[in-house]
C-alpha cells in the first residue's frame, strides 16, 4: 500500500499544466526521435539532456524518461511502413510489420503494436511500482565490496554480450575507463590528467554522449547517405483499432513479452534488444503455425513490442535501487541523475523519494498518453517525419552544438563533441560497440572508488570480497554468467562448423 | 583491415601511451591499498595489449593486403562524413569571437547544398527556420546564452 500512496503522491506533484506538457512533448519527441532509423533511445536521451538545464529535477527526469519510453513505441513506426527499423529493438517489428503492410494491413499492425507496447510498459512499470521500494530496501544491506562487484558484473554481462565482438567490447570498455579517470580522484582527492583548466573538473559526460550518440550518427548516415522516403501513407482510423480476432490472437504473446522483458531489462547488460529477440524465438517455438513467421504473424509482432517496452520500466529497476545501469539508456539517464544532484543507490529512494516517485508517477502518465498518440496521432507522426527526413542532419547537428555550448557556456565542450563525434563514428563505422563504453564511462568512477573502498575496508587485502556472503554469492554468479556465455559461444562455433561440415 | 579502424584503434593506442606515462605521476599504492595511478595505469596497459591483439588479429584474418585496396574510391566515400568534421571543428574555432549560432548557420548551408542535395533557397530557409527554434527553445525560453 506504500507503494500505491507514495505513486499518488507523485502523480500529485506532476500533474501540473507544466510538467502535462512535457511528458506529452516528451513522448512525442522519443516517438519521432525512435522512428528515426539511426536515432535511438540514447540519442534522444541524450539530445535531449540540454533542454533539462534549468528544470525542475521531477520534470527534467519526465522529459527523459518519457523519450525514453517515447523511443520505444517510435522505432516501431518506420519498421512498419517502410521496413526501415528506427532502433535496434525494432528490427524483430519490421519482420512481421512490414509484410503486415504489403498486405494493406498496415494500420493494423501499427494498431496491434501500440497496444502490445502499452501493455508491456505498464506491465513493467507495476512490477517497478511494486518491487522497487522492496530492493531498494534490502539494498542498504550492501557495502562497497558489493556495490563493486555489481558493477563488474553489470560490465562483464555487456562484454559477453558482444558475442562475436567480444574483443571489441573489452577495448572500448577500456578507453571508456581511461576517459572516466580525467578530473578528481574521489579517494585521494588529487587532480589527474587536467592538460587545461577545464578539464580539473573532468570530462563532462553530457559532451560525451551527445558526440558519440548525436553527432557520430549524423556522421555515419551521411558518409552512408541514408534518405527516408516515408511517401504519403493513407489510413482510415477505424483501421487503427484491432477486433476481437487479432486481439485474441495477440493477448497471450503480449503477456508473455510483457513478463520476459520486465525480467530480462532487470538483468543489468541485457537489455530490450536482446528480450525482443528471445522472445521473437520463444513465440515462434509456442506457435501452432510457425511458418507463418515472417508472413505478417500477429504473435510475432505483439510479443517482441510487448517485450521492448517492458524492458524500459525493468531496466529502470536496477538504476533506481542499486545506482547500477544495465544499458546505453539508462547509463545516461544514471549521468543525468548524478547531474540533478541526486545520489543513486539504495537511499535514492528514500532521500529523493518524492522526486523518484515523480518519475515514476510521469512514466505511468507518458505510457497512456503514448498509446493514445500512437493510435489517434499516426498522421501526425508521419508528417513530422516526412517534415524533418530531408533535414535531419543539419537539425541533430545544431542540436548536438548548442546542448554542448548550454552544459559550460563556453566552446570547450563543443570540443569535447566533436572529438567524440569522432570517436562515435569510426566505433559504428568498425562494428565496436558503444553500450559498454559508455557503461564504463558511468561506471568506472563508481567502481574504482567502491573497489578502492573495499581494498582499504580489507586492510590492503583482497580477501573481503571472498570474506563477506553476498559478495561471495555475486562473484559465484558472475563466474556463473562467464562460464555459461562462454560455454553457449563455444556451442554455437561447434553447431555453425558441423553445419557447415554437413553442407559440404 | 579497414583504413578507419586502423585510425581508431592507433588514436587510442596514442591515447594510452600518453595517459599511460602521465599516470606514473601518481600512486599505484597507497598505505592501505591503491592508489590514484592504480586504474589508469594498468587500463592504458590493457588498452595497448588488445589494441595489439586486434590489429594482430585482423592482419590474420585478412588474407591479401594489409591496408584494402582502392583508397581513392573509400576516400571518396568517406568525404560527406570527413568534410562536415572539418567544418564543424573550424566553425568550433569561430565561435572563439562570440557567435554560436552563426557560424554554425553556415555549416549547415554548406552541409545542405553539398551532401543533403538541397537548393540554396532551401537551404538558406530551412537551416534559418531550425536555428530560429533552437534560439527560442534555449535562450528565450531557458535562457542559455546562445547567439
């Protein structure tokens, strides 16, 4: 019942005309920003992060978070219309989407799917409504030892995730840690490698992530000059709405989405990508008619949206009671929580409660009024699409300059974008992903500081992490996730060479 | 191996090298466990060993040349992507003499006429009507200094 008087408590302080009219925009802007193809949850958190200067904490965090959730209903748009996946997670939408629409039942699966992704988010915001506050209080149980190997394991997770590109990840996870040691040492206190004046204070992780997720996009799709042509989509509304048939045939897979992305965005590294993909297989394994899988599969497509927007609230659970962020996007909204002044980590709830029962109450609030909007404002979406696709480049450009001139008043960030900027670019152009880059960015000084903590609580000595039950426990599980990632690699090289043994 | 990977992976190697040698300036060891040189130091290590693995591993891979044939053509298609940093990092410099926003106007007409396929009077119009919302949003409704 607490839970359900601290959300009433959050609705109560953001349903003012003000912060109405931010989730709404916000929710628009993610939709557009994921319906982007190459603009993703965390560039339109990122780009976005500069408007919040200067906000109240409960409505810059609503603005961000309901892009966020915003992104995850907008990726399915462009997947559906014109098979051009707007993120990531939206690739497995575009495989039963888009012959949904050569079928002339595009509406249809713009309808079904905005339905999915409000049943999945609100799935997971109850399970977030509900099991936060219980983590949260078991967590103050943690100490630094803990909090250290929570991280790595978070890390490592992202790393072997990598799959082939396991090696790739490593390396940048370790640039990320050098660029996370610039500025002050939290345990000495001393100044390290501030070349110039502006960098005693280190680098600034907004200038970070607005070059590499911003600018290095806007660099790749015009070396690959990636044009949208949306043309002129005509749908009645009536076509919008499911009937009872396609809504039969999508419940049980939204359900079933809707549980495994909300477990699958706890597990820090996972993330709504890989959920939509296990349980595109899942929902193909359960179907009676699988072959009918990539035809326009109604499952097909209700389970993975249901699975993606689950994921989102799910991922927002580990931030918000242990400080640790499981992906790209919530690593960002972590560095914007740290630039409100917050403290994430298990007394977050208790020490901002208002503010973070806001956010939640503001992430409720978005997820209606994006089922609304996903269904009654197609149209409109399309249109400002269509307004901003010749464009695009030069507006995420300005955008990407003005956010890093706004976080310092001065060039110097701007600087720091570009060189990111940079930095993004060649990483995509390379296939080296940046999920644990910037993890490690976020992370590394967390880390180095809870692991140094650690040392000295052990009095120089190591053995604490071995000493203390749950840091025993989450070393045992990390050693557990390593052995089994590596184990399904090593089965998935032997399957893929016997196949190709028997081909010949 | 591509050129550009090739790029990234030596910028980074730099990048350590020189972080790398800064770090011994500071304590790997304190009195009770380690110091502010700990993590930069043996992660610039780390950064320079897999940096060898990667190059070493792609000259493995690749059967013919080290460096891909046709760098001419690559380079040309590299160009959007090359001439827009340049742009961008000369209009950086501009913005020195108090103006954000009209140096980077001009980045933009340039990035619409020779990349985006625009005319000069879209260009001109568009790019105006997109900074004029960024001047409203930032400076007259957060009031960010940005001119």
């Amino acid at each position: 019942m607490d839970a359900l008087n601290n959300l009433m408590m959050g609705f109560g302080d953001i349903l003012t005309p003000f912060n109405i009219a931010v989730i709404f925009a916000a929710g628009l802007i993610g939709t557009v920003v994921g319906a982007l193809p190459g603009l993703g949850p965390s560039a339109g958190i990122a780009l976005m992060l500069p408007l919040t200067f200067g906000m109240p904490e409960a409505s810059g965090l609503c603005l961000l978070t309901g892009v966020y959730m915003g992104t995850m209903y907008g990726g399915r748009i462009t997947s559906i219309l014109i098979n051009a996946p707007g993120d990531a997670p939206a690739i497995i939408t575009a495989l039963e989407g888009y012959p949904m629409m050569q079928q002339g039942r595009g509406a249809m699966a713009l309808g079904i799917s905005a339905f999915s992704s409000f049943i999945g988010g609100l799935f997971g915001l109850l399970v977030l409504i509900f099991a936060a506050p219980v983590i949260a209080s078991y967590a103050i149980y943690l100490g630094p030892p803990e909090y250290f190997l929570l991280m790595a394991t978070g890390l490592a997770t992202v790393m072997l995730l990598a799959g082939d590109q396991i090696a790739k990840a490593f390396f940048v996870t370790c640039l990320g840690v050098l660029v996370s040691t610039f500025g002050s040492d939290y345990v000495s206190g001393q100044i390290r490698f501030a070349f110039v004046p502006e960098l005693i204070e280190g680098i600034d992780f907004v200038a970070i992530i607005i070059g590499l997720y911003g600018l290095g996009e806007v660099f790749y799709n015009l070396e690959k000059r990636v044009k949208l042509n949306l043309g002129k989509p005509g749908f009645r509304m009536k076509e919008f709405i499911p009937g009872k048939a396609e809504l039969s045939q999508a419940a049980a897979p939204t359900l079933r989405g809707s549980i495994l992305g909300t477990l699958i965005g706890i597990v820090p590294g996972a993330g709504a990508t890989v959920a939509t993909f296990l349980d595109y297989a899942m929902e193909k394994r359960l179907s009676k008619k699988p072959e009918t899988f990539g035809t326009g599969n109604i499952a097909g497509l209700a389970g993975p949206e249901a699975t993606n927007n689950a994921a989102v609230p799910g991922s927002l659970i580990p931030l918000i009671t242990l400080g640790i962020p499981g992906s790209g996007g919530t690593a960002i909204m972590l560095g914007a929580l740290i630039m409100f002044g917050l403290r994430p980590g298990p007394l977050l709830m208790t020490t901002s409660g208002d503010i973070v029962w806001a956010m939640i109450a503001g992430l409720v609030l978005a997820n209606a009024f994006l089922l609304a909007s996903n269904v009654l404002l197609i149209p409109v979406f399309v249109n400002l699409l269509r307004a901003v696709q010749g464009n695009l480049a030069n507006v995420v450009i300005a955008l990407c300059v003005v956010g890093a001139f706004s976080l310092a008043y001065s060039p110097f960030n701007i600087w720091i974008m570009l060189i990111f900027g940079l930095l993004g670019y060649l990483m995509k152009k390379n296939d080296y992903p940046t999920g644990p880059f910037i993890l490690a960015v976020v992370l590394a000084p967390l880390a180095e500081n809870y692991f140094r903590q650690s040392v000295m609580l052990g009095q120089g000595s190591a053995r604490i992490f071995l000493d203390r039950p749950i840091s025993l426990t989450i070393l045992i599980l990390m050693a557990l996730i390593i052995a089994l990632s590596i184990f399904g690699q090593v089965r998935a090289k032997r399957r893929a060479l016997r196949a190709g043994a028997d081909g010949e | 191996m591509r050129t550009s990977e090739l790029f990234l992976i030596a910028a980074t190697a730099v990048f350590a090298v020189v972080l790398g040698l800064q770090s011994t300036d500071f304590q790997y060891f304190s009195r009770q466990g380690f110091g502010p040189g700990f993590v930069p130091t043996n992660f610039a290590i780390l950064t320079l060993l897999l940096a060898a693995y990667l190059v070493v591993k792609a000259r493995l891979k690749s059967g013919g040349p080290f460096l891909p044939e046709g760098l001419a053509e690559r380079f040309k298609a590299v160009l959007p992507a090359l001439s827009a940093a340049v742009l961008l990092f000369g209009a950086t410099a501009l913005m020195g003499f108090g103006s954000i926003l009209a140096p980077l106007y001009v980045v933009m007409v340039i990035i619409s006429l020779a990349f985006l396929g625009h005319g000069l009077a879209r260009a001109l119009v568009f790019n105006a009507v997109t900074l004029v919302a960024i001047y409203g949003i930032f400076s007259l409704w957060l009031n960010i200094p940005v001119i």
